[in-house]
C-alpha cells in the first residue's frame, strides 16, 4: 500500500443512537485489544487524541433514544471537527465508535475540504428518515443524513446540505434493509451490494466492483458497522443479523480496499463488550483495522 498520512486515533464513545446499552464502551474495548501495538508492528506513524466529550446518558433527562437528538448532534459536531481538523494536518482518523450515528459527524468532518467517496460496511443500511424507521432509532439515520435527507439538524451538521453524493457511495454486506431505506438508496441510484451478491460473486469480485464505482475519487472514508460479519464471527454487537461476511471475507475485503489505496479516513463502530465474549468482537476489530492498514500474509 502507498504510503500514508500518520494515523490520529479517536475515540467517540456515544450510545445515545439506540436503545440497547455498551457500545460506549467500544473504543476503550479496542484499544485494549492492542490497537496501538498493531499500529506500532505495521510501522504507523500514530498518535492516540483520546476521546471526544460525550455527555453521560444517564444524565438526560429522557430515556427515549430518539428524543437524545441534541445530545448526538452535539456529539458528531465534536466528531466533525476533529475529523477536519486531522485531514488538515495531514493525518489519517481512525474514529473509534460508538453507534453508528457518529458518521454523521465524522464523514462530514473528513469531507470538509474535498470531496471523498464512501464505503459503508454494514448489515444494516442506515438510511431511514424519522417517516421511515420503524425504532426511531438516529444510528439508523446517519447515511441518510450524509445523503440529504431525514433530520435537519444532522443532514446540517457542520455545514449545510449532503456531505457525500450518491454515485460516490456504496455500500457493501446489507442484509436487513426496511422499505423506506430501500425505496431512498433505489431513489437515489445508491450502488448497494448485498450478502447475495456476496454469495453468488464472492467478496473479492463486490469488492473490486465497488472500488471500480469509486474509481473517478481520489479519497476515500471506510465506515466499518462490526455487525457485517456474521454473528458467530463477531457476537459482541448491538444488531447482529445472522448470514453475513465470515472472517476471512471480511479480512480479504480489508485486504484489498488498502492495496487500492486510496482510503484516507475510517470509522469502525457498533462494538458492544457487554454483549462480547472475551472482548472477542473488539479483537477482530482491531485485526480487520490492521487489514486495511496494510497487514499482509507474505
């Protein structure tokens, strides 16, 4: 792989996108899994800028996940920052979540000078409105929101208006998709590679069509949901959905986003170590994070 910016991890320690408790506890659960000690034994340049201020969700006085909007706009705003801030000091953020709402933050900050395509990895596809989600859950909302649509106060974060266009998105291992988000991302022209065009073509050809997609960007910003690997791969998420990328699948897709080279940003999120064995999920998030950083067999 080219060489790249130094690596600027950031921990955002938010669960306030979903009613189901621990993914807060996902940054400090991967970098005990020895984050740091991989980056060191790849040869990264990294720095650890430790976590942006989350505040305690049992402090609001709603217990209602979607009624914690200010708390998540507040939250990805910091996200926001720190992610332009990185991008203009030439550095690489390594975002370390949370629920997958801090895209919403993290995708614009990333994006804020120059435009960048998206690989969104995930069982889920996130991009239902308040009209459309069934939970009123905001984690599943975040791409909608970089899209233009849904809740106002998110697609505005940061600046105003979409952070990514649809022809530079595509979104790989979807497997759970409600009506609205299927009506949105066909609406949209959004390329959508699901675990059946996993199965018939196998991960090697999806992937290779979805850097294809991207081909006419110059940087890209890997968003990466852990609930894309099958349950008994990773048992320590919020939202597992059984049938999905199995270990080796997902490390040849890591395998082969950084041998394209052009990811200059990521997210990985939606590690729950209360729902984990052994902190298991965290330690293949970090091994998958290795992948993309340039980890090889040979």
């Amino acid at each position: 792989m080219s060489q790249r910016e130094p690596i600027r991890v950031i921990g955002v320690p938010m669960d306030l996108g979903q009613s189901r408790r621990g993914v807060d506890m996902g940054p400090s659960a991967m970098r005990h899994a020895g984050l740091h000690r991989r980056l060191r034994a790849l040869g990264c340049d990294s720095e650890d800028a430790g976590n942006v201020q989350i505040v305690e969700r049992a402090l609001l006085a709603s217990r209602v996940p979607g009624s914690f909007l200010p708390a998540v706009v507040e939250a990805c705003s910091a996200a926001y920052e720190a992610g332009r801030d990185a991008v203009s000091e030439w550095r690489f953020p390594l975002f370390l979540g949370g629920d997958h709402s801090i895209a919403a933050g993290t995708v614009g900050g990333v994006s804020h000078g120059a435009p960048v395509g998206l690989l969104w990895i995930d069982a889920h596809a996130d991009a239902n409105t308040p009209e459309t989600s069934p939970s009123g859950n905001i984690h599943g909302m975040p791409l909608a929101a970089l899209l233009g649509h849904g809740l106002p106060d998110l697609v505005d974060l940061g600046r105003p208006g979409p952070k990514v266009t649809p022809d530079r998105v595509v979104l790989i291992g979807v497997r759970d998709v409600d009506p609205g988000e299927r009506d949105l991302l066909r609406d949209l022209g959004v390329a959508v590679f699901t675990m059946s065009d996993v199965d018939v073509h196998g991960i090697a050809d999806v992937t290779r069509q979805a850097l294809t997609h991207l081909g006419g960007v110059d940087r890209l910003h890997l968003s990466l949901d852990l609930d894309v690997l099958d349950p008994r791969e990773a048992p320590g998420v919020g939202t597992p959905v059984r049938g999905g990328l199995t270990y080796r699948e997902a490390h040849l897709l890591m395998e082969l986003v950084s041998r394209d080279g052009r990811v200059r940003s990521a997210d990985v999120v939606e590690v729950n170590p209360i729902l984990d064995e052994r902190n298991r999920t965290a330690e293949i998030a970090v091994e998958l994070v290795a992948s993309l950083l340039g980890k090889s067999i040979l």
